[in-house]
C-alpha cells in the first residue's frame, strides 16, 4: 500500500460529522485514515464507543478505499480529566491484548 510512496496519514474529523461525513472522504489522497477522537475512561483504561455507527461507516469507507481505518485515542480537547493516564492504565492492563494487535471491529 505504501509502496516507494511512503505513507499518506489523515485525520477525520467525528464532530464534523454532519457537515462531512465518512463516505465523503476522498481515500485515493491516502494510505492510512485515523478516526479523531475515541475517548478514553480514566478509571478502567477502556475506549469509550459512544459512536458505533458513526465509526462502522469510518471503517467501512476507508476499507471500500483499500486503505487502513485506525483510531486516534484522546484528542486535544478530551473530556477525560487525564487522558495520558487513563491509557497508561489500558496499556499496563496485562489482559488487555496491545492495540496494534487488535482489529478494527465494530459489535
């Protein structure tokens, strides 16, 4: 996928939702798609998936585009109080496989 071009990165937007939407995303402009942002709970270290439809059309653009749908933890604007610690307790949890391991799948 990303050849002798190197990788092409880019962020969608979900509180751009409404205005533009996942399946107007142009995915020939890149190699790998982030969904911004999936918060995280600050006690347990879990994703919060508040938007599982909205990150299931994301997930199956960006595949339709033969590209890779990743998700983008946090975000700059974050409602959790301590967003580095909250993933610091999931990426400490020993059962909790590393999410580069983990596919992208929606229930």
């Amino acid at each position: 996928m990303a050849g002798t071009n190197g990788i092409k990165g880019g962020y969608w937007l979900s509180k751009d939702a409404i205005g533009f939407p996942p399946e107007r995303i142009t995915t020939s402009n890149f190699t790998h798609l982030f969904y911004a942002f999936v918060p995280v709970n600050s006690t347990n270290g879990k994703l919060i998936i508040s938007k599982t439809q909205e990150i299931k059309n994301f997930v199956a653009t960006v595949a339709r585009g033969h590209k890779k749908a990743l998700l983008s933890i946090g975000g700059p604007r974050s409602t959790t109080e301590n967003p580095s610690n909250a993933i610091s307790v999931m990426a400490n949890d020993p059962n909790v496989p590393p999410l580069s391991t983990q596919p992208l799948m929606m229930p």
